[in-house]
C-alpha cells in the first residue's frame, strides 16, 4: 500500500489517524491529522514511503531535521504527534524509546 504521490500519502495518514484517535474531532484530533498530514507530505517528498511503511528512521530524520528550528512548544507538539502516528502503527513498544530528544516535554517558562 505504498503511495503514489504525496495527496495519497496524506490520505493514507488521515485514515490511519481518524480509525485510532478519540476525541473531539474539531479540536486535538483535527490538530494532530493536521500536523500528521504535513509529516505524512514531508517524509513522502524525501523517502516516498506513505504512513504504512514508515521505519524509526523516517521519523527520527524528520524530529531531527523538520522541526529542529521549531520553538519548543512547536516541537513540543509535533513529537505528540509523532507518538500517536507511532502508537496507531503499534510500534511504540520498539520506537518510543529512540525517538526521545530535548522536543519529548513542553518548556518551561
């Protein structure tokens, strides 16, 4: 179920995410498809590899190269969204670990 292009890249996610989250669909859920999107547009564009085949290391390139310049809050928000894309995949028993980093708590002010 490999993507052809980005659009469907995108459209992978948005299913993979909206079958696994609960919530308000018009608040944190519509947020993080948002943000999932991107990443979803962001990996395909360099690996062209859609949600279903992603491996840690499509996803810590983009904690470490995407969102680096990110405030931290920002990035604070894409890991939270990273995490559900991990947890939906069910690897978060492999992949949580490694995917730590200064993004993984929000600042403190």
């Amino acid at each position: 179920m490999r993507p052809a292009n980005q659009q469907q890249a995108e459209r992978h996610m948005e299913h993979l995410l909206n079958r696994k989250l609960k919530g308000n669909r018009s608040t944190r859920v519509k947020e993080h498809t948002h943000r999932a999107k991107k990443i979803a547009t962001v990996i395909w564009t360099r690996f062209h590899v859609g949600p279903y085949q992603y491996q840690l290391k499509h996803l810590k390139w983009y904690m470490d190269t995407r969102i680096r310049h990110l405030k931290p809050d920002t990035q604070y928000r894409h890991w939270l969204t990273i995490k559900n894309i991990v947890d939906v995949l069910n690897k978060e028993d492999n992949w949580e670990a490694q995917l730590q980093g200064s993004w993984t708590s929000p600042a403190k002010h």
